[in-house]
C-alpha cells in the first residue's frame, strides 16, 4: 500500500489508482502519444542530400511533415511525403511556375492571371555513351 493524503488520493483516483511516480509519468507519456501528437514529432525532418551531389536509386532525398518540397523529374512521394530518388543521378533543386490540373483548387487562381511558385527536387541520371554497333558491322 501507499501512504499518501487527501490531495494526492484524488490524483491517483483520477489516473486508475497508481501508486509510483514512475507509472504517473508512464501514463502521462501515453496521454501525451495520444492527445498531443505533434509534440512527439522528430526533429531530423530535412533536405538530406545538396544541390549536384550524387545519389543512387532508392535514397531518400527528403524527409517532411508536409509537402514544402515537391517531387520532380525522376523522385517518388511517400504516403508521410518522403522524397526518394527512382533513378540514380544528379540531385537539382529548382523553383519553378506551377501548372496546376483542372481538378486542382489551384487552377482558377493560376488561370485568372496569378503566378504561384514552388520548390521541386529533380534526378538528374548520367549521360550515355552512344556506343551502338551498325546492323552492318554485326
């Protein structure tokens, strides 16, 4: 049993009858999962790769709560907006005019004469030789 007086029997009442400090805060970190989601956030969601550096297939370009990076030439989304590259090659950040579709709640703003800008990140892939051999020649 616990020795405790009036005031802390109501909070212990009120949190199912818990007796440790430890379980009380216990609980309270499962409140805050539940109710306060956005504290719980990781702070490690960034640009992971620079302007021209190399990158292979599947490398994960960008990391973000929302989409503040668009995905370009050559990228996937994920369903969190992770940004990976679908190709190797060279990453290019642009800021470009964006072209929406005619479903998109963008169009009557962009068609009624306004210029709405945003960020994309491209793949570049590599050059390839044209080494070919003639149908002549094989």
């Amino acid at each position: 049993m616990c020795a405790y007086d009036s005031d802390a029997m109501f909070a212990l009442k009120t949190l199912g009858n818990l007796c440790t400090t430890q379980s009380i805060l216990q609980q309270s970190i499962r409140t805050a999962k539940v109710f306060k989601p956005n504290l719980l956030l990781a702070k490690y969601r960034n640009i992971k790769v620079q302007d021209g550096q190399w990158v292979e297939k599947d490398t994960v370009l960008t990391l973000q709560n929302n989409l503040v990076l668009y995905p370009g030439e050559n990228t996937s989304v994920a369903y969190d907006y992770t940004i990976r590259a679908s190709v190797p090659g060279f990453v290019v950040l642009t800021t470009e005019s964006v072209k929406p579709y005619p479903h998109s709640p963008l169009y009557r703003y962009v068609n009624s004469g306004n210029d709405v800008k945003r960020n994309f990140i491209h793949i570049i892939p590599p050059r390839r030789q044209a080494n070919f051999r003639l149908v002549d020649q094989l």
